[in-house]
C-alpha cells in the first residue's frame, strides 16, 4: 500500500466507492438470517432518514423563516399538550413497528437445535482452535500473514491481515452449530457473512449457529479486545458442497490419525542438535515470539525474559522448564502447551530455548523425555 | 481609572482571599473551585486528545508504522479513561460549580470545603493514572472498560495504580455529587421552587443522584479486579468459580448511568441556550423535567445492551432490546421541545447558539444510531465495531463536549467580566463542524465495512475511510487549539461585557455584574 498524494483522496475516495459498493454498507452475507439482519438494518437506516429529515427540516425551515435579522417577534406559546402527547406516542408507535420484526429475527438466531455438524471454536491469545465434533479432526489457525508485510517491508497482499493457515471448512446448507470458548481472555467469534459474532468466554462455552448458501470463502476476525495482537488473529471459513466438504473430512481425518501414529513411533527416534534447534526455532517464531519476542527478550513488566533467565539456562531447571511449556502456568499469560504442539514439537522449542541467545546450555530435550514428563 | 482601582482594592478587601498559589490551594469559593475544574478539564482534553492524534497518526495507513501494538493499547485506554473521568465529568463538575448556586441564588455551594477537596484530588488521581503509562511494561492496556480476565490475569503490573486512580476519580465524584445534591435541595432563594429551577439546575440534580448511584458500582469493580489480580479471589474466573461475563454486567450496570452522566447536564445547557437566543421560553419545561427524569429511570434498565454477544438468553436479550427502544421516546421528546422552542422564535447566531444548533442535530444523528445498535439482531453485526466508535463520538463529542463549548461560550463574559473574540469564536466553531463529521461520519462506514474496534491495523480495504478519518482528527485536535488562544485572550482582556450581554437570556446569573464578583446573593434574592 503506498501513500496516495492527499490531493487526490477525494477522487479515489468516490472511485473506490464506485467499485466496492459493497464495503461502505454492511455485509449482506450468504446465510437467511444474515439477509433478515441486512433488511433489518435497511429499514432501521430509512425510518431514521425520514425522521431525521422531517425534524431537521422543521428546524431548518425555523432557522431560515424564524429569525430576528428578518424583524420577526417571538410568538409567546411554550407548550402545547396535544402535541407533546402526539409526539410520544408516534415514535413511541415507530419503535413497536421495528420491534416486531426485530424480535422475530432475534428468536430464529437463538435457535441452535437440530444441528447437522458441531464445531467447537475456542480462542486463545492469539490463534483459534476448531474442533470437529464425532470426527478425529481438530487443528489450530493462525495468522498467515508475514510479519514483513504488516513492519511495511513487503508490499501488502491481497488479504492482508484477512489470512490463515488453516482455515475453517463447513459444508454448504447444512445447520452448523457453533460451540465457542475461550482459553484465556474473552475473543469473539465474527463473520459477518454469516451474521454471527459471538463472544468467546473462558471456562464458559456459548452457542451459536449458521446456514451457509454458497460455496466460497468467508473472511472475519476477533471482534473483543484480547490482548497484544487482537488485531491479528482472522477468521476464514471455506464453504465447500455436502460432496466436497465429505470428501475433505475424511481425507483430513485420515491424515490426522496418521500424523498420530506416525508421532507415536517417532518417540524412539532420537533427534539430532541441529534438528532440534531448527525446528524448535520455527515453532518458537510461530508460537513464542508473540510474546516473548523473536529475541528472547520478552517485554519488561509484561513478558518474562527467556534469555539468561534462570529456568532456561541452569541445568537444574530443566524439569521446571518442560512443565512450564506442557501445563503453563496458572494465573498468568503463559498457556499450557501440550496439546497445542506436537510432542516432537515441543521437545525441539524447549531445546532451542535452552540453547539459543546465550543460554548455551548444550542440552537436548528429545520427545521421548516430553512423553514421560506427559506420563509423570 | 482611579474609581476602577479604587473598586478593585475594595472588592479585595471585602472578598479576603488570599494571594497567589495559597488562593487555589486553600479554596473554598465555588467560583475559584469551578475555574479549577474547568481549567483542569481542558488541560485533560488536550491530554487526551494527544493520544487520540497517537491513535489516528498509527491507523492512517495499514501496516504498523509508529507505535507497537501493546502501546497502541495503552492509547486507546488511556484516551478514553482521561476523555470520560478527566474532561467530560470536570468539565460538568466545574459548570455545576460556577452556575448553581448563582442560577438557584444561593451565596456558595453548601459543602465548601467538601468542594476543595474533591477537586484537589482529582489531579492526584490523574498523575497515577498518567505516570503509570511510563512503569515498566507500561499502563492500562486493557480498553477503558477493562474486560476481566484480561484486565486481571493477563494485565500488566501498573493495573494496581490504574484501580487506585479510579477510586479517587470515583470519589471526587461522588462528593462532587452529594454536594450539588445539597445545595439545590437547601439553598435554593425563596420562591425559587423546584418547578422554577433552570433545567441546568434540574438535569444535574439528577445527574448527581445518577452518580451517587453508580460510582460505588465501578468502586466495586475495580476492587474485585485488584484482588483477582493481586490477592488470589476468583470473582471473574471461572476455574475458581467466578465468572467473567458478571464483571462486564457489574460494569455495565455503572457504565450505562454513567453515559447518561455524560449527557444530561448537556441537556441542561442547550435548553438554556435555545430560548435564549430564539428569544422564547423554552417549550415544554415540565416535560422536560419528566423526560430527563425517566432516562435516569431506565438508564439503570438497559445496562446488557452492551453486552448481546455475551451469550444471553433470548428472554434477556428481548427485555434489553426493549428498554433500551424506550430510551428513545423522551431524548426524542427533548428534541422536539427543543425544535418547538425555536419556532416562531426571533432567532440569532451567536456563537453559543451555533454550538447548540450543532448539538441537536449531531446529536440526534448519534442518537439514530443509537436505536439502531438497540436492536439486538443488528447489534451482532455492529457490535465492537467502527460503527460504534462513531456512534459513542457523536454522543460524546458532539453532544457532550459540543454542550460545553456552547456553555464556555454563553457564559465566558460572565466568568471573565469580557467580551470574547467573536471572529475567533467563529472560525473554532466552522472548523470544529467541518473537521468533526470528517472524523466521525466515516467512522460509520468503516464499521458497517466490517472493521473491529481497538486494533492498531487493519486490512487494506479500510485503508480510504482511514485515511480521512484520521486527516478530520488532525483538523480537529488543531482547531482546539483555536479555542484555548480564545480563553486565554478573554481571560486576559477585551471589551467590558455588560451584566447580561444576552437580551434574549432569563435567569439570576444574569442579574449579578460581569464578572461575577467573588461573592454572590450573600442576602438571597426574591424569586417571584
């Protein structure tokens, strides 16, 4: 995105304007209850047009007729009880007429039973996590987009901030229902496709449910402050047809399973110190850095060094270090990661932070050490 | 000349106020302590102000260009507490001072030294609140309505000063409240009943019973979080059997009043100004008594409408869906009166009178949007986004900070004893206009768009409406600076202002000199 002259703002301001209809209005999705919602907006957005311009007509025709530089003398009337009756019962009437609709829409979005595919969507500081209920398929999905392009050292991609890597995949006409929580802090789940923005609460799970028409792929994003990247954690759902989306489960789920199995018998295999600190440093990019900073540093007052502190470089922590990266630890920002990484994973980030910027304890933590931490 | 100095030294000896620094700090003249409050809340609109220009500047262009994430947090939390607790609320506070004991004729608020000290803690409660922004790992980060848990388990270590401000902020309110309350009730001028009291007096006798009612809630609050924090409670966690969505019904059971804290003095404000320069009484004045009255009413009926995402049952979304409608018909009765007040009036333009004008239809506009974030369905898709943004600023800054200028404006000559620069005047009024809906209308836009609240980046298709967004804010932070040259040109000199320098203006302040002298109606007035 480069800088535009000003000059020329209100140009491709209208120009702009002219080609994404779309974006200066509010979404008209591709779900029944998302249509009902736009048409509700539209017609909220028109009573209050005429509204506001019967009044500010009133007072303008006032302001123009009415003043002293035209040699008027104020009338003295200063109150009137028929009018001010009327002018509490009309809009008092107006709003009935727009809770009606309002309500009937209201009570078909709180509907979440008979649902044809369950998904359990739980945020975290600052990912989401799908769960596909009676299928083996769950998986986390973060922010694809370089962190070059957000620091404006390459150009801006088309999705910008609007990408994952893993992404979200339902089947089209189907009743999804959506079971959302939280982790940690509070996220909220928006798509505005699909007209559904629902919060996600730690330790509480709330309902929420979708229809899609057509296939194709539907972005949004956290809608709740959450922290740090709030700013950064999208939501994309493909839409694929019933035939598809089956075609899609099962080969994700037949991939999963061996993923499992095959992690299962890596347990035996020993890694070898460069193995470890290269997969450890992409897995600390991608999952630690957010917090802890790509330099170990962390942020002070916030985020705890890594570099130099005692847990990741003294040889007699390293037991405290695994059980922090496994379980967490409670009351604080650090989440438990044993079921977020693999257990492979997991043995070549925690190596890589007792090895990297300084902290050269020449230790390596295989994932068979992870396997009997897990089992203690 | 000589009478002049003669005058001066007589006013001085009779008034006994001491000199220099002594004179502030030891107050306990409500019309010392409201230029205090009214000085200080411009200060802190400015204040807060630099940071909105922080938050503007970072989102004029997608990427991160000036600030990191966390610090933009700290922006946008600390620009809304310093805008809502430091410039709004002084700024009301400060009026309520100046103007009603002169608009009830009563010689001095009745808690003097209440009054002091209600405002000398106020900038304690500031420094905390600031200083904390340069702590290590920085200050509130959390958004000014600091959602739990991220405000407890996950905040950083200066939340403990960020609790300790708002305590004293609540309790210079709070007695800042109670005092108002006490004046009107006891030392109102004989005659002067209460169906004769100025709305100013009546809006924030209410208002002050609003913020008696609230503030101990927020106190509350902010105390759970200090020892979910600090002392191992589990009022918002839910892995010791607390609940985080009961922190923002708690909050929002302070936080709904409050908007209407933010808003009724304004009421107040414009229903004087309208008929004075439409040189008719204002219409309708029982019924706007009664319709300020039930706002206050079901201000404390509506509080879960900021809260419809959280995963209520469908029963309580349709009982808050319906208050909050409600809300409509008397802030829709209040601008009719307003529009019948000017029919057939003998209307003029001065300056006050502009803000005003200004007033009723941005605020209106908020309004709108205000009916249409009540409906819940919508609401789920206009929930925690832009458009809310905009919607709030037109409320708050349209509406209530618009009603304070016209206030400095109608009552500059009588706190200052001048006339002010009415060119100057004017041209902060046509920028403030144009460069405000250039900040704020696009708002609505990039809202309905689909861009979230409180993220220091976005995608690229918001990157126009950001751009003219923040160019409007850039206007109008600067065009303030218009506005204080103005005070301090009044406050230094001018052309004398006569004691009522309004012909259309009613009221007993008008009936003391320009400026006031530091004691007025020591024998009370008789109110016909």
């Amino acid at each position: 995105m480069k800088m535009k002259p000003l000059w020329a703002l209100p140009l491709l301001y209208s120009a702009s304007a002219l080609s994404q209809e779309r974006s200066l209005n509010l979404t008209k999705g591709v779900t029944e209850v998302s249509r009902d919602v736009y048409d509700l907006h539209m017609t909220i957005f028109y009573i209050c047009c005429v509204i506001g311009v019967v009044v500010f007509g009133l007072m303008f025709y006032s302001m123009i007729r009415h003043r002293k530089s035209r040699g008027r003398e104020p009338a003295k009337f200063h109150e009137n009880v028929k009018v001010e009756i009327l002018w509490t019962l009309i809009p008092f009437l107006i709003l009935v007429g727009m809770a009606i609709p309002a309500t009937s829409t209201l009570i078909a979005m709180e509907d979440t039973s008979d649902a044809d595919v369950t998904i359990q969507v739980t945020g975290s500081q600052w990912k989401w996590h799908y769960k596909y209920f009676d299928r083996e398929v769950e998986f986390f999905s973060r922010l694809a987009t370089q962190q070059q392009q957000i620091d404006n050292k390459f150009d801006k991609s088309e999705n910008y901030l609007r990408e994952v890597d893993n992404p979200l995949v339902l089947p089209t006409g189907q009743k999804v229902r959506f079971l959302v929580t939280s982790d940690d802090v509070i996220h909220s789940w928006w798509v505005p496709d699909f007209a559904v923005k629902k919060d996600a609460n730690p330790g509480f799970i709330n309902e929420a449910w979708t229809r899609i028409d057509e296939p194709g792929i539907y972005r949004g994003q956290c809608a709740e402050l959450c922290g740090k990247d709030h700013g950064f954690m999208p939501i994309v759902v493909i839409a694929k047809t019933p035939e598809d989306y089956a075609k899609w489960i099962d080969e994700t789920e037949a991939k999963q399973i061996a993923e499992q199995k095959r992690q299962q018998e890596l347990l035996d295999m020993e890694m070898s110190m460069d193995e470890l600190m290269a997969m450890g440093e992409k897995i600390y990019n991608s999952t630690c850095a957010a917090c802890h900073q790509p330099n170990g540093q962390g942020i002070s007052g916030t985020f705890p060094a890594l570099a130099g502190s005692p847990i990741a470089s003294k040889p007699e922590n390293i037991d405290k270090h695994i059980d922090i990266v496994l379980h967490g630890v409670q009351g604080s920002a650090m989440q438990a990661f044993a079921q977020q990484l693999t257990m492979q994973e997991l043995a070549s980030v925690i190596t890589y932070e007792r090895n990297a910027w300084g902290n050269d304890t020449g230790e390596m933590v295989q994932a068979a050490d992870i396997n009997a931490a897990m089992n203690k | 000349m000589s009478t002049v100095v003669d005058d001066h030294n007589h006013e001085a000896h009779h008034d006994h106020k001491p000199s220099g620094i002594t004179r502030w700090l030891f107050t306990t003249n409500h019309k010392d302590i409201g230029s205090m409050y009214l000085w200080f809340s411009l200060i802190m609109f400015f204040v807060g102000g630099a940071m909105a220009m922080v938050i503007r500047a970072e989102l004029f262009q997608p990427g991160l260009q000036l600030v990191e994430p966390q610090f933009f947090n700290q922006m946008t939390t600390v620009h809304g507490l310093v805008m809502i607790f430091g410039a709004v609320m002084p700024a009301f506070t400060g009026l309520a001072n100046w103007m009603v004991p002169m608009m009830i004729g009563a010689p001095d608020m009745a808690l003097p030294r209440m009054n002091n000290w209600s405002f000398w803690i106020l900038p304690f409660a500031f420094v905390i609140l600031l200083s904390s922004l340069f702590m290590e790992g920085g200050g509130p980060d959390f958004g000014w309505t600091f959602y739990a848990p991220l405000s407890t388990t996950y905040s950083n270590d200066s939340t403990a000063l960020f609790v300790f401000a708002v305590h004293i902020m609540g309790i210079s309110s709070i007695m800042g409240a109670i005092n108002v309350i006490v004046t009107i009730i006891n030392m109102r001028a004989p005659g002067m009943t209460y169906m004769k009291m100025p709305l100013f007096v009546w809006t924030w006798l209410i208002t002050a019973f609003l913020l008696i009612a609230v503030m101990p809630v927020l106190a509350g609050a902010v105390t759970m979080v200090l020892t979910d924090k600090y002392f191992g409670t589990s009022f918002f966690n839910a892995a010791g059997g607390g609940d985080p969505v009961m922190f923002q019904h708690i909050f929002w059971f302070f936080g709904h009043p409050e908007v209407y804290i933010m808003i009724l003095p304004s009421f107040g404000i414009i229903s004087a100004i309208i008929p004075t320069f439409s040189r008719k009484k204002l219409f309708g004045y029982s019924s706007m008594v009664y319709a300020t009255a039930s706002i206050a009413i079901l201000s404390f009926l509506v509080w879960a409408h900021h809260m419809f995402t959280t995963g209520m049952p469908v029963f309580a979304e349709l009982f808050f869906m319906y208050c909050t409608m409600l809300i409509a018909v008397p802030t829709g009765v209040k601008v009719f009166n307003w529009v019948a007040t000017m029919w057939r009036g003998a209307i003029s333009f001065e300056v006050p009178m502009l803000f005003a004008l200004a007033f009723v239809i941005l605020f209106t506009i908020g309004g709108f949007s205000g009916v249409m974030l009540a409906m819940t369905p919508v609401d789920f898709q206009y929930h925690d986004t832009y458009f809310v943004v905009a919607h709030f600023h037109y409320v708050l800054v349209t509406g209530a900070i618009f009603s304070v200028m016209a206030a400095s404006y109608y009552w500059l000559p009588k706190w200052t004893g001048h006339m002010y620069d009415t060119t100057l005047a004017r041209l902060h009024f046509w920028c403030s206009l144009i460069s405000v809906n250039v900040l704020f209308f696009p708002m609505h836009f990039a809202g309905l768009a689909g861009m979230p609240r409180r993220i220091p980046d976005y995608a690229v298709q918001f990157a126009d409406i950001n751009q003219i967004t923040s160019i409007g804010g850039f206007a109008f932070g600067l065009s303030q600076l218009l506005f204080l040259w103005l005070v301090i040109k009044c406050a230094r000199g001018g052309e004398k202002a006569t004691a009522k320098p309004w012909d259309g203006a009613e009221g007993l302040e008008w009936t003391v000199p320009s400026p006031a002298p530091y004691h007025t109606f020591e024998t009370p007035p008789k109110v016909e």
